[in-house]
C-alpha cells in the first residue's frame, strides 16, 4: 500500500509537470507567429539591399559618365594642342631672330640627292654653324663660327663662276650644311632649343663678315689643334698674312685631342702605295713644321709630306709620332683637323675665360677687321 500511494504521487507530479511543458508550448507558438524564420529573414533583408544596390550603382556610374570620361577625351587634346602651341612658339622665336627674307641666297647642292636647295643667307649660315660645331658650345663661340661661316659663302660668292651648278656644296670640301629635317633627326626633341640658341648666336653677328685689306678672308678652321694652329704654307702651298701659327693651349681639354691608330705594314704599303722590305727593317725619320707637325716623313726610301701620310692613312692630324712593333705601325696623334686658322675647340676654351667673339677671331685670324657684307661685297647684295 505504501508503494502504491506513492506511486500515485508519483504520477500526479508528473501529471503536473506535463501540463505545465504544455502550456509554455502553447505561449511560445503565439510569441514565434510574431518573429519571421530565419530563411524569411534573409529574404526580407535581401530584397531591401537590392533596392539600395540599383540606385547606388545608377548614381556611380553617371558620375563617372559626366566626370570622368570628358576628362579622358578632353586632357590629350588639351595636351596636344598645347605641345604644337609650345613647338611653334619655340620656333617661331628662332625663326624671328633669323632674316629669313635676305636679298641673299645661297644654292647648297645635296650631295646625297643631287639636287639644289636654296636657302636664305642667314638660314645658310645658321644650318652650318649646327653642322660644324656642337650646339653645347658656348655663345661666343657660337659666335665666332657664325662670323667664320657667313665670311667663307660670301667669298665663295665673290669668286664663283657664272656657269656653276651651285654655290656651294654641303660637304667638308666646303661647309657641312644639314636641312631642317636632317638636324630634326640628329637632335630630336632638343632641336628647338638648340637651334634657338645658334640663331641667336646668328642673329648677334648677322651681316657681318671678316675682311683684310677689304677683301673677305678665307676663314679656315678645324676642330682641334696640337697646341698650335699650323701657317698655312706648311698645310697648303700658299702663304696667307692672316693665317698664322699661334698658340692654342685650351685643346687639351678636347676629346679628340690624342689619339691612336694601329696598321700592319702591308696595310700602310697599300695605302701609300710602296713597297718597303720583306724583313721590316727600314728607317723612320720625320722633320716638322713649326708647329711641330710632321713636315715630311721617311719611310725606307720613300719621303711623303705630312699632310700626305694623314690623309692616306685618315690619321686625325698630321702631328703624329710613328713606332714600329714587329709587323705593325702605331701612328700616336695629337689634335684633329688640318690645324690651319681657328680651332673650334680653342675658341670654345676663349669662351670659357670670357673672351668675346671679336677677340676669338682677331686672335686665331691675324690683322683682319670685322665687316658688313653690304660694305666689303655689295656686289653680292645687289644681285
């Protein structure tokens, strides 16, 4: 009995308990009516984000259509136009420092193309100073090869005959003359620049040439002296007053002022056209000028000048000492260029110092007086 009855308590506990989880049951199914299920949720939250998203991107990308997409179209062309408006600016500040409308033309036969270009004066005389010494130079030096460059067409102009071709050639048998296009090439984007600053070298001289006794001088120059600049008799057979030997020490600082060159004696046979000894035992001698260029040299019995072992063996100068080791000739040299009248790289050094241009060419050329062209050759400038 007593198990019994407690065992009915039992029950009725558990009774109670059952009846109380269903009601709990009961309140939670009303409380969840109320709050979406987790897949609702994120659907629900899905949908709002989606309207957000649309509107969001439609605003970016019209942003990006009115902003930037003109700018991309926009800045080249602005750019473009600007580089043309600078280039022509810059071009037209040299071209106005030149006289492009000279009396004056110069017809320059084109070696490579065997036609004729004419050229204004000044245009000439500013496209061979481009040519023949480097744009890096200073001003007066500039200078000085204009003043150089204008004296030696005018001369040409005087003495040319009636039935000739050309003026002048374009070739170191007369002045290097390169065209716009060629100098565009060797240059590049410092073509402006630089022909800016040889115009103005131009232009500080324009009209003006060298004269002795009124008469336009021949104005020979080089590159680079041994020291001394050569009479011009020891080069050429005549002698010139204002072509005189002086001392040009600022060469030294030249990159071309020494130099080497290596040939077997077969190739210096054929060269100069001999034939020394099987044994290679011969006798070197040389005698030299007063600017101590070689003045002749003896190879063997053979005798050539100096001037002819240089151009036959285009050796850079005739200053050169010879060495013999076994079957070989080494010409050791100094300067380049004939060395007779002014040495570019002297006048450059002049320049360095402060010397002017009217200095430069009264020093390398002797006597001579600085004069206009209208003056020394109107002939020209009437015709």
């Amino acid at each position: 009995m007593r198990n019994r009855k407690y065992n009915s308590k039992l029950i009725q506990k558990k009774l109670k308990q059952k009846a109380s989880l269903q009601q709990l049951s009961k309140t939670n199914k009303v409380t969840n009516r109320n709050l979406p299920s987790p897949k609702t949720l994120g659907a629900k939250m899905n949908k709002g984000h989606s309207k957000w998203k649309l509107p969001s991107i439609f605003i970016v990308g019209l942003i990006v259509i009115i902003l930037v997409i003109p700018t991309l179209i926009v800045v080249p062309s602005i750019s473009k136009d600007q580089y043309q408006a600078s280039t022509m600016e810059q071009e037209s500040e040299y071209e106005d420092l030149l006289e492009t409308d000279s009396a004056v033309t110069v017809s320059v036969m084109r070696t490579q193309t065997n036609s004729i270009e004419d050229v204004p004066l000044e245009t000439y005389v500013s496209r061979v100073v481009a040519s023949e010494m480097p744009a890096e130079f200073e001003m007066e030096a500039l200078k000085s090869q204009a003043l150089a460059a204008r004296t030696y067409i005018v001369n040409k102009l005087i003495y040319q005959e009636e039935d000739a071709e050309s003026d002048v050639s374009d070739s170191i048998f007369d002045q290097v003359y390169k065209s716009e296009d060629e100098l565009r090439d060797i240059w590049g984007k410092n073509y402006n620049s630089n022909m800016k600053k040889i115009a103005e070298a131009v232009a500080a001289t324009e009209g003006k040439i060298l004269t002795y006794n009124n008469s336009p001088i021949d104005p020979q120059f080089f590159s680079t002296s041994n020291g001394y600049t050569e009479n011009s008799e020891d080069y050429y057979s005549n002698e010139i007053p204002y072509l005189r030997s002086v001392e040009s020490p600022w060469d030294e600082a030249s990159p071309y002022f020494l130099d080497q060159e290596t040939f077997e004696i077969a190739d210096v046979e054929n060269k100069l056209e001999i034939d020394l000894p099987d044994n290679n035992q011969f006798a070197i001698e040389t005698t030299r000028t007063e600017s101590n260029r070689v003045k002749e040299l003896k190879l063997g019995e053979y005798t050539f000048s100096g001037r002819d072992v240089r151009d036959a063996l285009e050796l850079r100068s005739s200053d050169f000492t010879i060495e013999q080791k076994n079957d070989y000739l080494i010409f050791k040299t100094k300067g380049n260029g004939h060395g007779v009248g002014m040495s570019q790289y002297g006048a450059n050094g002049m320049a360095k110092e402060g010397k002017t241009y009217e200095e430069i060419v009264t020093y390398y050329y002797k006597d001579v007086e600085i004069s206009t062209v209208s003056d020394s050759a109107p002939a020209i400038v009437a015709r």
